[in-house]
C-alpha cells in the first residue's frame, strides 16, 4: 500500500520559519512567527502567550490591518504626494513601494491563515 504523505510545509503559503505541523517544537515556531507580526506590546500579552490560537487570530487582523492602510496609501499617493511637494520621481518610486508592499502583506496573509489552520486543528483534536 502507498501513502501519499502531505505537509501544510510543502504550500507556498507556508512560512519557512514555521517548522512542519506535527514536528517537534512547531507550535513553538509558529508562535515565534506570529508574534513578529504583531506589535511588540501585544506580543508580551499572557493570554497571547498561552494561546497560539488567540495570537494567530490577532496577527490575521494586525495584517489585514496593514493592508488596508498599504492600500490607501497606493490609492492617495498620486493625489495627496504632489501637494506635499513631492516630485514626481519620488511619487511614481513611492507608488511602487506600496504596490510590493501590498502583494508581500497578501502573502503574508495567506501565510498566516496556513498556521493558523494548523493551530485550530491541533488544539481542536485535545
């Protein structure tokens, strides 16, 4: 009989920091990770702390947070950069800036939404 064996590491949403579900010390790194997403006065919180579930689910808000402000940043930037004397080298490289800023914010999301289904699973099997 063949086992197909499947790993949630083996997604491109999987954060490479994040050691492979199951394997020791993972729920570990996961919280290590998540907690770097999130600001640093959130990140000493004990239920934070206690709960990887409770972090994962701050961090998926924290970033979705971000992506908001990236976006609106992008969207106003060519209106609101000019009148703040900005020239137009600056505005086109800032507008880029935001644009990479938005898509690597995605990818974070959908990495955090990978661990965070890790974590539910795990926790929902105690």
């Amino acid at each position: 009989m063949i086992m197909t064996l499947t790993s949630t590491r083996t997604s491109p949403d999987w954060p490479c920091q994040v050691k492979t579900p199951g394997s020791y010390d993972w729920e570990r790194s996961a919280a290590k990770w998540l907690r770097e997403l999130i600001p640093a006065r959130y990140a000493s919180y004990p239920a934070l702390i206690r709960h990887p579930v409770l972090l994962a689910r701050h961090a998926q808000i924290q970033v979705q947070q971000e992506i908001r402000v990236a976006r609106t940043a992008l969207q106003t930037a060519r209106a609101e950069l000019p009148v703040l004397g900005m020239p137009e080298s600056v505005i086109e490289h800032t507008i880029k800036l935001y644009a990479a800023e938005v898509l690597q914010l995605q990818h974070i999301a959908r990495s955090v939404r990978a661990v965070t289904e890790a974590l539910v699973g795990r926790h929902a099997g105690r």
